[in-house]
C-alpha cells in the first residue's frame, strides 16, 4: 500500500471530515479554552485593537511573561518574542542558524522526532539525524558529542515532553547537553510547549543555564486549548536580539493583536491560568491511565509517557504495518489515528492516538478499535 505524499495526519483527519468520525489523529484538543479568557476575547472585540501589534509582541504581555519566568531566569525584553505559534519559533531558529552557519550543516533530534524537527531540514535539502534514546529514556551524551564533532552538526532539538512520544528527560541529562552544545559551539533548541501538560512529575526547563547556544520555545496553544490562535513565543540570549527580530519582521512580521490583548487580559487576573492548567492536567493524566490500560489489553505495546496529548504504542500481533493498519481501522470503524512512520523511519510498527479528547469521545474510539480487532 503506497504512503500518500505530504502530511499523513491532515491525510487521516481529511477523511473525517470527509466522511465522519472519531478523531484520534490529529493534535486537537477536545477541551474548551477557559470562559474568562473567551470572555475577554468578547469583551475587546469592539475595541480599537484591530491594527498591526507591535512586531516584538503586545508589551503588557511581553512584562506578564517576564514575571512569570523571573524565578528560572532573569529574562529582559530583549530576551523574548512572542510569535504565531511555536512552529514559527522553530521555523525562524532554523533560518537564523542556516544563515549563521553559510547554509550547510546537519540537523539532530531524538527518536520519535517531531515532524518540524525531521522536515525542516528536508525542504532545504539538509541532512538530518536521529539518535535513540536508551531503555530508560536517558540521552546517548557520548553519541551526540560524536555527531557534532564528525558529521556537522550545528542544530539539535529536543522537546520535554514531546510529540509523538510524552517522553520527559532528566535534569541531569538535559543540563549535560546544553553545556555541551555550548562548548561545541552547537545551536540546541528545546521545546517546551507541552510543559503545562504532565501526568506526575513537573518538566524541567533549562531557562536558568540561557546562553548563546540555547533557544527555549513555549506557547499558548497547548497551555490553554487554544491551538488555533497562535500565539508563541521564544525565549533566547540578548546576542540574538536584533537579527532574530529583523528576520521576523520579513517572515512573520507580526501575531494577531486581538488574541494577544485577551491572553494578556485573561493571564493578568487569572494566575496565568493555574486553575485550568491544573485541571487540564488531571483529565489528560486520567485520559492516559485510562486509554493506556485499554490499549495494552487488546495487546497494543505502550510506549510509558510523562506528559502531552498522546499515546505512542507499537501494534499488536500480528499486524506489522501501521500504515496500512490505520487505513483498514479507518475503512472499518471510521476511526482515525496516526501510523508512526510520519515521525520516524523506525516506526513502521508503531501508530499513534491523541488522547486529548473528551472521556466519552475517547472511550467510544477505543471501542471501535477493539471491534476492528475482534473482527
């Protein structure tokens, strides 16, 4: 069965939109946002907001954010841009290290990868590498030193939590590649975005060691259910400053002014949102509990996860292909998920759920899968 071109998650969640469904596919979360952020969204509607923001960022924004990382770091405004989207974070990192390196050097990201992170590079006809974690999830140091001394490499990413796989790494582990990026002068960009969204233990971010090698991304689409809006933003070392801000302003020049004022509305008497995060945690932890259990029983292998919006599970016997898998569950149960190999070439047995979604919504899916498997 041949592999469509082009992205297999909007291939899987374009047939549901086709022909209906469950949607276990794409990183969509089934919660709502939290009703005095949507109320503040209502409220400055008919307010004279509607024109080009400034570039960098809404500046109350910009001031709640420094305050809110000022016990990891002590971080001015020349230290932060807020951008539409995580994504454009990562998009703009790699044209900054593509320009500061003459166009030639070698990506690295850890197994699963991220799509942004293995794609990047292929549109500009870049290598790319992928190194695997061991058995108990702790980063190959040694192989990594390895890589950027023998094969170019001047960019590596790494998420904590991630996508596909809700992997956390340690403080121990995460400290040791950033000084070791720093030493070899290697560009290490780590993504945070899903940092909110842990089951137990709280993600370490390395915001307190920020230096000239490292970029830290985070957003607001995962923190607040809001993936459509856009919002992100970086967190980098002043040197930076005046390129990164020149290149934005002729890419993405600017995100929207609207959404922005009502993020910096809702944060501000809010807590920055506690309250919600913390309960969006807990159902996404129950969600994971739940469907994991559910999943090893029919005999799916369930990668253990810390945190984020998925489950990563290699399939039972005796399916081998997960392609081909999510198309006949899909043909069957009108059931969407995702097979592995959109992320990695070693995932040919492995598909992916999203988790995100309400209890019954969720429970209904898994149902139809067990039926599919039944059958």
């Amino acid at each position: 069965m041949e592999l469509p071109k082009g992205s297999l998650i909007s291939y899987f969640s374009t047939l549901v939109k086709q022909h209906g469904g469950i949607n276990l596919a794409q990183g969509i979360p089934g919660f709502n946002p939290p009703q005095e952020l949507l109320d503040e969204l209502k409220n400055i509607s008919h307010e004279n907001i509607h024109q080009y923001p400034p570039g960098i960022g809404n500046f109350a924004l910009t001031e709640q954010l420094l305050t809110f990382y000022s016990d990891q770091y002590p971080l001015k405004k020349e230290n932060i841009l807020i951008l539409q989207g995580a994504t454009e974070a990562l998009c703009l990192i790699f044209l900054y290290v593509l320009r500061q390196t003459g166009g030639s050097f070698t990506t690295l990201s850890f197994s699963p990868p991220y799509e942004s992170y293995r794609q990047l590079p292929k549109q500009f006809g870049l290598p790319f590498i992928e190194l695997d974690p061991d058995e108990n999830g702790r980063l190959p140091l040694s192989q990594i030193e390895e890589k950027i001394e023998t094969q170019n490499v001047k960019l590596i990413f790494l998420a904590s939590p991630g996508n596909p796989h809700g992997i956390m790494f340690s403080k121990e582990d995460v400290d040791a590649l950033t000084d070791i990026c720093q030493q070899k002068k290697c560009f290490l960009v780590f993504d945070s975005v899903y940092r909110t969204l842990y089951y137990e233990n709280k993600p370490y971010v390395p915001l307190s060691k920020l230096n000239p090698y490292l970029f830290v991304v985070d957003g607001f689409s995962k923190w607040f259910s809001i993936t459509g809006w856009r919002v992100g933003f970086l967190m980098h070392d002043e040197s930076h400053c005046a390129a990164l801000r020149s290149m934005h302003d002729y890419t993405g020049l600017c995100t929207n002014s609207v959404l922005q004022a009502a993020l910096s509305r809702y944060v501000s008497k809010n807590d920055f949102g506690k309250q919600y995060s913390e309960n969006l945690r807990k159902s996404l932890a129950g969600n994971y509990l739940f469907a994991s259990e559910k999943l090893n029983e029919m005999g799916f292998g369930c990668k253990k996860s810390d945190g984020g919006y998925f489950i990563w599970a290699e399939l039972p016997a005796p399916f081998s292909n997960g392609f081909e898998f999510a198309v006949k569950l899909f043909e069957n149960q009108n059931v969407a998920i995702v097979p592995g190999i959109h992320f990695s070439e070693k995932a040919e047995k492995i598909v992916r759920f999203n988790i995100a979604r309400p209890l019954p919504e969720l429970t209904a899916g898994l149902e139809k899968l067990g039926d599919f498997l039944r059958k």
